[in-house]
C-alpha cells in the first residue's frame, strides 16, 4: 500500500510532531492516510499493525507529572491509527497508569485492550482479571492472554467460560522466552485460541521455523513482543547510516526498518514496542504507513543487518 502523501511531508510533519509534544497528535494526524492494518483470523476483524506495549515504560508512579510524558505518547497513538495496547498484572503500575491515561484522553474511540491473567488457581486468576478490568476501567477486554504459560490448563477454561459469558472477546497465550517454545507449540495445535504473543525481530528469527507456521496454519493471530532484541538492533546499528534503497519501502529510520520487516510477515498481525517517548512513539506508528518490504526486500534487509 502507498502512502498518500510524500515522505518529505511526512518528515516534516514528524520533526514537528518530536519538537511539539503537545501537538504531536494533530501534526501527524492531518498528514497521513490509512495505517496498514492485519485481519484477525478468528473473527476477520482488522487491527493495526502497529500496537503499543506497556512493559516497563508505563510501570510508573500516579504523579500527574510523571504521567503527563505518557499522555502525550498515548494521544499520538491514537491520532496516528493505533489500536491494541498490551499491558500485565505482571507490569507493576502498567495496568493502571494505562487506565488512567485512556480516561484522559478524548480519542480512545479505537482501543482494543489486551492484558495478561499470571498467576496460579482458578479463584485467583478470575479475582487477577477483575482487578484489571477495574484498574483498566473496563467492563469488557477485547483480549486475554495467560502470561508466559503459567497454569495455562485452569487458566484456559476461565477464558473459554468468560468469553462465553462475552466479558471478553479474545483468548490467547504468550511468551517471551524461547525455552518454552516446545510447549508453546503443542498448546496452539491443540487448544482453541484466538491470540498467541512471543518475540520476533530480524536478529532473532527461531518464530518463523515453527511458531509462525503454525499460527497460520490453525489461524491464530500474532502479537510480537520485543521487536527490537531489547534494544541490542539499535546498538548493532549505532553510527550506521540507513540503505538508501529503505525509501522502496517508505522507511526513513531504523526503527521503522526493524518494525516493517516484522509488519511484513505474512503471519504477523500486530507489533507491541513499548515507549514513554513521543517522538520514540512518533517513529514507531510511521512504521505503519505506506509500503512494506516483498520477500526479495526482506532478504536483502537480513543480509544488511547480518553484515554489521
């Protein structure tokens, strides 16, 4: 898909957006046109490709001065076509300061909520949801995911019964360590999910050998945590300048580089970088507009990185 306007005015409209915090949203907003977007197998329901994590960045005190950063990053997101925000009884404060800011802002019309039940026992995972429906100000999440496995067979059958109830609308399971990728596996070919999360960047493609394969065949969709090897994509790139030929595919940073490479996979629904940073945030939607890498881009990206 090509973009509407031209790179020029979109980077014009970015520096504007980093030097102007408070009208980053209505900068960026004005100048692009649709963000690309993924069908969600289960349903056919579309979703922006970029989402927004909350690990860490949003793991912060109720001080309205602390948060005021974090409102700017959340507007941003949802003027520039965001969706799902991803957060975790596991987060500390996450959950909450998430809630907070959604209350604060005005254009939240768009969000699709997904948190994490992460504990042990039925009674304790149904009382775990309701705190963070509560902390999220929800009556309803549109996904619930049991974090990194943990008692996944009670857990499961909560799920299934509160989505039948329709408290929520998706199930689905996450990972972010690959040693447990085994169980992972014989989870999705076996269990009705809607939804399965793990890591996925250019420098750690182990997903694409089994997890992604699988997510397609049993038509589950995907969300990816860690898009940027925590930070190390960025380090391995330090000082070097980006390909000329990234303009084929709309990309005018790094960032983007390793966000659309991930976006460009077939079988990859959504992204979840986290950031409390605007301008970090700015970047990161841009990856979700205009035009995407083919696979013959895609090899030519993975050569370049493995080279540095």
């Amino acid at each position: 898909m090509k973009t509407g306007i031209s790179r020029r005015r979109f980077l014009q409209a970015t520096a504007a957006a980093s030097a102007l915090a408070p009208f980053a949203n209505s900068c960026l907003a004005a100048a692009q046109s649709d963000p690309v977007k993924k069908k969600i197998p289960s349903s056919g329901e579309n979703l922006s490709v970029i989402g927004l994590g909350t690990s860490r960045t949003f793991d912060v005190s109720a001080d309205a001065a602390v948060q005021s950063p974090l409102l700017d990053v959340m507007r941003a997101f949802f003027d520039n076509g965001g969706q799902l925000i991803d957060s975790s009884p596991m987060y500390g404060s996450a959950e909450a300061v998430t809630g907070a800011l959604l209350q604060a802002v005005d254009n939240r019309a768009a969000v699709f909520t997904a948190t994490k039940v992460w504990t042990y026992g039925k009674t304790e995972g149904i009382e775990q949801m309701q705190r963070s429906m509560q902390r999220l100000g929800v009556e309803r999440i549109d996904l619930m995911q049991i974090h990194n496995l943990r008692d996944w067979q009670v857990q499961l059958e909560t799920l299934q019964e509160w989505k039948a109830q329709g408290r929520i609308r998706y199930i689905g399971i996450t990972t972010s360590h690959g040693r447990y990728h085994d169980e992972l596996e014989t989870i999705l070919q076996n269990q009705p999910l809607d939804f399965v999360q793990f890591s996925y960047n250019i420098g750690n493609r182990d997903a694409e050998q089994r997890l992604l394969p699988i997510a397609h065949e049993r038509g589950i969709a995907t969300l990816i945590n860690r898009p940027y090897q925590r930070g190390s994509l960025f380090r391995k790139v330090k000082g070097q300048p980006l390909p000329d030929w990234a303009s084929e595919f709309d990309c005018a940073s790094w960032g983007q580089f390793f966000l659309k490479f991930i976006a460009s996979h077939p079988d990859v629904t959504c992204i979840i970088p986290a950031t409390s940073k605007l301008k970090h945030m700015v970047d990161n939607m841009a990856a979700g507009y205009g035009r995407l890498p083919d696979a013959q881009l895609r090899q030519r990206m993975i050569k370049t990185i493995e080279a540095l």
